[in-house]
C-alpha cells in the first residue's frame, strides 16, 4: 500500500455537474480587467456550446 492509497481512501466522493456557459463567463469575467483578455475565449464557449470547452 503507498502513501497514494492511503490519502484517497480517505477523498471525499465528489460529483460533478454542468455549468452554464454564461455563469462561467460571469465567473470568469473578474476582475474586470479580465474581460477584455479573455473574450475570445467567450466567444469560442458561445460558438461552441457542445465543445471540448463546454
């Protein structure tokens, strides 16, 4: 048994769930100077809604 073995036997079980691409954007959108560097990363997200980033 490895030290590995023993931390996860003792992991929380997490589950989880879809996100709305708007919230992420709100999310990702501060602080506000943010915005403006990330937008075609919201713009690839909106476009692409079933994506590998979605």
């Amino acid at each position: 048994m490895s030290a590995g073995d023993i931390v996860l036997s003792r992991a929380a079980v997490i589950e989880t769930q879809a996100v709305d691409i708007e919230h992420v954007i709100v999310f990702l959108s501060e602080p506000p100077s943010a915005r403006t560097r990330r937008e075609p990363v919201f713009r690839y997200l909106r476009a692409h809604r079933d994506g590998p980033l979605a």
